[in-house]
C-alpha cells in the first residue's frame, strides 16, 4: 500500500517505527499514534469538490455510485446544497480518483 506521508523525513522515521513494531519493541497502539502524526490525512470533499470529481470523469450519478460501491442516493446526497460528506473509506476513496482517475477502480 502506497502510504502518503507529510515528509520525507517522517516517511524515514515512520519506516524506523515499522520496523520496531515488527520486532515487538512497541506495541500496535503506538503504532497507530505514530500513523495519525505522520500521515497525511484524508481529505475532506465538498458537495462542489465531489460534484467536479465526478464530473471530470464524465459519468452520471448513477455510474459514479456504482464505481465507489454506494447507491445514487448516497452520490446525490454527497452533492446537495446540505450535502452529507463522505467520510472513511468513502473519503478515501474519492481522493483516490480524484488523483489517478476511476479508471483505477475496474
């Protein structure tokens, strides 16, 4: 899994870490403390942001709900004008096909 990390620097201290929870000197609580500090984080999305997503792929909202796995309602509602923003692994998601393209879900 290609990980994102806020610098190089902490992409080589995260790396030392790893290595360190392989070999049981930390636990995997602090493990994912040291995660939280130096990954970067998922992106929050907008109704516009996931409005322009979806439409630089040109795809109705129906195709895009069926490409992130949730249905139209959820799509439409992720655009209304009091949208309900996608979080988790929705959010995730979105960010990546915002950056490689939908082309990367099939």
């Amino acid at each position: 899994m290609t990980r994102k990390y806020k610098s190089d620097a902490l992409a080589a201290l995260h790396e030392t870490v790893e290595g360190l929870h392989k070999s049981g000197v930390i636990n995997k609580a602090t493990l994912k403390k040291f995660d939280d500090s130096c990954l970067e984080p998922i992106p929050e999305f907008t109704a516009e942001q996931v409005k322009a997503i979806r439409e630089k792929e040109g795809v109705s909202q129906g195709v895009f709900a069926r490409y992130m796995n949730v249905s139209i309602k959820t799509v439409a509602s992720w655009e209304a004008q009091k949208p309900k923003k996608p979080s988790g692994p929705a959010a995730k998601l979105l960010d990546v096909v915002n950056r490689k393209g939908l082309e990367v879900l099939v």
